[in-house]
C-alpha cells in the first residue's frame, strides 16, 4: 500500500488521565465520515487521522493538513470542511479558517 500525498489531523479531544473531552469531539460527530466521503469524491489521495487534543481548544474543532502544516479553525460544518478541501485543491489554504502562526 502506497503511503498518502497527504494528511488530515482531525483533533477529537482525547486527552489522558480521564479529562473531560473539550469542544472539538463535540461539535464533529460524523465529520470524519464526510471528510473522507469527500476526499474520496474529489479523487484525493489523502488519509483522515483522529487525534488527541491538538491544544488549540479556544479555536476549535482544529483541522490540520500535512506536510502543509496547514492549520485551520472553526472546522465546525460541512460547508467549511468544503472550503478546506476546496483550498487544498486549489494550493492555498482557505484563509478564512486559517490560524496564523
């Protein structure tokens, strides 16, 4: 199996030692099913990874696109993970859900 051009960090807020799970577990429930639904449509070759928490809670749910190191915020709806996915296609991250570094 080949390894993927790239990849997608989805933060689900798995943190040790039983703390509570943050913001972005809760507002991505069946995101990681419309991701890949959506690379698979797009003819990406892009693997979706589940994370623990990506320290970032304040901007959450947090996305991140590597090699890129692309990360995004507010990845909280269909129509964002679109303009992600859209941006990558295109070379330029969605400025919009872009976190300056």
């Amino acid at each position: 199996m080949a390894t993927p051009e790239k990849q997608i960090l989805v933060c689900q807020s798995f943190r040790t030692k039983g703390d509570p799970k943050g913001i972005c577990h809760k507002q991505t429930d069946g995101f990681l099913q419309y991701i890949e639904e959506e690379i698979l449509d797009r003819g990406l070759d892009m693997q979706v990874v589940a994370t623990g928490c990506l320290k970032q809670c304040e901007s959450g749910p947090i996305m991140v696109v590597q090699p890129e190191n692309w990360w995004f915020k507010s990845v909280d709806s269909e129509e964002a993970i679109d303009t992600i996915l859209d941006g990558i296609e295109e070379g330029e991250p969605a400025q919009e859900y872009l976190i300056n570094s």
